[in-house]
C-alpha cells in the first residue's frame, strides 16, 4: 500500500507529515506500507522525510509573488511558463509510474503539481491546512480533495462538507520531553525562570538582534535557551559573548536549531515560549500548556501568522506582539509583568491546553487509514461535533 505526501517542502509542511506517518505505521496492522513524498527540492526537508524512510520524489515547483516589480514580474513568468508545466509532467509520470493508492497534501505551491495530477489520473487526494486562513495555492487544491483536514475551528474559503476539523498534527514525542534530562542537556542553573526563544528552522534575525540588544539584562532575571537559526548562529553566540558577563554566561543557552530530542526536553524545562506564529509552533505550545509570547512574521503569506496568532490568543492564551512593537526595553518589561503576576502565566497555560489538539496526527492517520481499508473500522474518528462545517471567520 502506497502513501504519497506532497507539500512546500518548509518544516511547517515536513513536521506534520513526519507525525502522520509515524502515527500510521503505529495504527495500521499492514506491513507493506510505503511512504513516499512529491515536491521541490528541499535539504532541510530531504534529511527529515529520509530519516523517516519516506522515498523522495523531487519536482520543479513555481510560486506567485504578488509584490510587484520588474524582478517578481520575469521570475512569476519563468515559473508560470516553464517551471509549472515541467513540474506538473515530472509528478504525472512519478504518480503514473508509483500508483499511490492516496495523496495526502500539506498545501502551497509545491504541492500543486502532484495534486492536479494525481486529480487526472483518479488517485483520492486529501488535503490539510495549517493555517487560520488557507492561502491560494490551498483554495485552489480544496476543490481536487475529497476531504480537507483544518487546523483551527473557523476557516474560510474550503467547501463546508469537505472540512474536518482537527488541528495541525504534532510528533507526539515532543510531549514526552523530561525537565531532568533537560536540566543536564542544557545545564540549566534552576534558579531563574527559564524561557525558551524560538526563530523557525531557519532562525529569525531580527528577533535575535532585539534579544541581543537587551541580552544583558534579561539575563538578570532569566535563563535562556535560544534557537536562533543556523545561519544565525555563529554569529549570534560570537556577540553574546561579547556583551555577556562571565558570571551570565551560565544563564544564556545559544543553539542552532534544536533537533527533536533538543527541542521536546527544551519544552519540558521552559516556563514561557518566545516565537513566530507558525501553525506548527503553535500547536506544539498548547498541546504542552505553555504560556507564550508570539511574534508574527510580517512578510508571511496572505499575513497568516497574524491572523494565527490572534485567533490562538483569542481565548487569553498567549500575547501577541507585532514586531512594530517588538521593541526591546518593551518587551524585556513585558517579561517582567508576566512573571510578576505567576497566576496569569498558569492561566495561560491552562487556556493554551484547552485549546490544543494532541491527537490530531493520529486523528488524520486513523482517517486515512479507514479510507483505503474500509472494513476495517479500527480506528477513533472525531465525534460530529469536532466537524467543522462553518466558512465565515468572526
């Protein structure tokens, strides 16, 4: 039995499809599972999906800037007149030749390929959308797909009897991370609060560069484990080093990028998260229970993380911080305030984890699954109540 995944190839895409693979191969009883995935080439995806034993599929993928100028404008031709078309053939002869018995898509561009091929030649398609608001390559692919699995409870755009409502799945390990190892691994002193800073698999230069700025003196009152991307890195731990003191040093905790072991133990130790507003991210604080400050990235597509971020925040918690207002001595009292008042970070840890969706992997895994082997209903599917059918947004 063969699985196809498709997406844009970011960690946003890989993640999720990293945690539904896992949670089939624990569900299914069959052993002759394949795992394959279609989109453009990727190395931060390439090594995740390939420790997974999910065989990679590589394909020209173009995308649709809409700022407009001279360079956008010849690059959306290239993409529109050559890298589309030879794309789309590339997946048409890799689903034609694989013959998948189910795609599952992770959306944006990257995906659109596979889709509308594997639509032509009559292979099931299911969709899942990580995000508040689909952006266009997904509103697109929503009308190919048999179901389309949502993240959060109101989204708009989608069919209404296509979406399932079910969260953005999450690798499950990352809940099982232990505050004692994680003592060892980052050699926390104990004896300040501990916040966890997190940029995106590539880092977020300008979060590191307002942490830098204020570094000093957040190290006064708190311990810092800081993600700050891998091309950020040397040079983010070379002036920490410079404005720090030796007896802070112990206090401020530098990484690349945290791997999964890395990262589920950082999550057990932290006391608040610092981040983006990725769906993913988002997902994993609240399944958690963390209280969080999220910074959205503005440049995102069609401003989904502000539109994440706000619609996570709604129910008290996490703050949201737009970076116009992002400044340091801002943010550093802010810090201070939230730690101050240690009811409302409880609060928020508690409201985080109602609105969290753990199981969602293994949600979808159990759909599928039922999907290509309909006799055999092993598997827990949502009550009818967990079925969004809704399209506005409040």
């Amino acid at each position: 039995m063969k699985i196809l995944f498709t997406g844009g190839g970011t960690g946003g895409h890989v993640f999720p499809i990293i945690a539904i693979v896992r949670e089939i191969r624990k569900l299914s009883s069959k052993e002759n599972l394949e795992f394959f995935y279609s989109g453009p080439k990727d190395d931060f995806g390439k090594i995740l999906l390939s420790q997974e034993n999910i065989e990679i599929k590589h394909i020209l993928a173009g995308k649709i800037r809409r700022y407009i100028d001279a360079k956008s404008f010849l690059q959306n031709l290239v993409d529109i007149l050559f890298k589309m078309p030879i794309g789309f053939l590339q997946a048409f002869f890799h689903i034609f030749f694989l013959a998948p018995d189910l795609i599952f898509s992770k959306g944006g561009f990257g995906s659109i390929p596979t889709v509308i091929a594997s639509w032509l030649l009559g292979t099931p398609i299911f969709l899942h959308e990580s995000d508040a608001t689909p952006g266009i390559a997904n509103r697109i692919l929503s009308k190919f797909s048999l179901e389309i699995f949502i993240s959060f409870r109101k989204t708009p755009y989608f069919p209404e009897g296509k979406m399932i409502s079910t969260g953005n799945p999450i690798r499950r390990e990352l809940l099982e991370g232990s505050k004692e190892k994680a003592k060892i691994l980052f050699k926390i002193s104990g004896e300040k609060p501990v916040i966890l800073i997190l940029g995106g698999s590539q880092g977020a230069q300008r979060i590191n560069d307002k942490i830098l700025e204020i570094l000093p003196k957040i190290l006064e009152e708190f311990e810092l484990i800081h993600q700050s991307g891998e091309n950020n890195f040397s040079q983010v731990k070379a002036e920490a080093k410079v404005i720090i003191t030796k007896i802070s040093e112990k206090y401020y905790h530098p990484f690349p990028f945290l791997k999964e072991g890395e990262l589920k133990r950082a999550y057990a130790i932290c006391d608040l998260v610092v981040s983006r507003a990725g769906s993913g991210t988002i997902f994993e604080i609240a399944a958690l229970g963390k209280p969080s400050i999220l910074i959205p990235l503005p440049e995102s597509a069609q401003n989904h993380q502000l539109k994440n971020a706000y619609t996570y925040a709604k129910n008290g918690s996490a703050i949201v911080l737009e970076e116009e207002n992002f400044t340091p001595h801002f943010f550093l009292e802010k810090l201070k305030n939230l730690f101050s008042h240690p009811e409302k970070l409880d609060k928020m840890g508690k409201l985080a984890k109602e609105f969290s969706k753990p199981l969602a992997a293994r949600t979808i895994a159990g759909y599928v699954s039922d999907y290509l082997s309909p006799q055999e209903q092993r598997f827990e599917k949502p009550s009818e109540s967990e079925n969004l059918q809704k399209k506005t947004v409040d």
